[in-house]
C-alpha cells in the first residue's frame, strides 16, 4: 500500500488527504478486518465496472486482468509492497472478491501480513445512491502494517476510487513513479 502512517516517517506514496463526508466511514471490523464504506450517485453498475479498473484507482503498475473470475494479478509499489491477487468472485453490479495468495512489505519484520486474506467489494443500490461496502478480511488492528495499510485503504477507496467513480478519472499510484523510485 502506498501512503504516509501517522506514526511513521516512512512515506512511501501519497499521503491521505481525506475531506470525509458523513456517509463515509472507516473502522476496523471486529479483531479480524478492515472495514470502510461510502455511497455515490452513480449506479452499481459503473461502481463494479470502476472497482475492476484496478489501474484507474490503485496503481498503473498492475500486470494480469483484473476484471475476470479465476484471473490473477499482481500489485508493486516500488521496492515496499508487492502482492499477487486472485479474482474470486464477481457478480456484476453487486460484488467483487479477491484473494491475496502471496505478500511482501520491506516495511514490516512479520513477512506473513496479507497472506492468505480476502479483499470484498459489496455494491448496493440504497436511497436513490450506490453504497460500496470495502473489506480486508484478516487485516487485523494487531498487524505491523494496519495503522500504514488502512491509511492507504482510506485514501484509494475513499478519495481515488471515488473520483474514479465520479469523475472517470481516479489517482493511482504512476507506473512512472513506480519505476522510477
């Protein structure tokens, strides 16, 4: 995840600059995950298809489709995070489902963080608006990277894939600047 800690001197990415509205929220869910929510104007479907463009809202430095069941892909942010990711589930307009099968953070001593842990977009029409429901099953508050990883959540789901949504354009992470750090 690329983002600034609030303990840490280590910036390895944008910092969140979040200007959070009252329907947005972030809180970990229960011992065991990440949780955060925010809703949109537009539909469940342009919300799915936004989600699938992983490349328009977390990183231009992704390789492997994103937006096919059974697909595999792989996240890099520099030299601090790597990760590859299957696409478990997608049910158009209501769900996305990934899996982290392999991890790397040069940022942490504990080198299992994310391993084995599922990553749920739920998609719901409420109110006349799109609410987009986020969870990192198994990224617990107990983790080394949590305060780092869900700063980083909070800025991707709640500022760039937001835009994403809104506006068509999101603020990934550059593959330039991921190649050139």
């Amino acid at each position: 995840m690329a983002a600034c800690a609030q303990h840490q001197t280590m910036v390895v990415g944008p910092e969140p600059q979040l200007a959070r509205s009252p329907e947005m929220t972030a809180n970990p869910a229960g011992n065991a995950s990440f949780t955060a929510a925010f809703s949109v104007d537009q539909t469940p479907e342009e919300v799915f298809h936004a989600i699938n463009n992983v490349r328009g809202w977390w990183s231009e430095d992704i390789e492997g489709p994103t937006g096919r069941a059974g697909g595999e892909f792989t996240y890099r942010y520099q030299d601090a995070h790597r990760c590859r990711i299957k696409v478990t589930e997608l049910i158009a307009g209501e769900k996305v489902t990934w899996h982290v099968l392999e991890n790397y953070f040069d940022f942490t001593q504990g080198k299992a963080e994310w391993n084995d842990t599922k990553i749920h977009f739920e998609i719901a029409a409420q109110d006349g608006k799109t609410g987009i429901r986020f969870t990192h099953v198994g990224l617990a508050p107990e983790y080394e990277c949590f305060d780092l990883c869900s700063n980083s959540w909070s800025f991707y789901l709640h500022t760039s894939l937001r835009a994403l949504i809104r506006t068509g354009k999101g603020l990934p992470n550059r593959k330039a600047q991921a190649a050139s750090a």
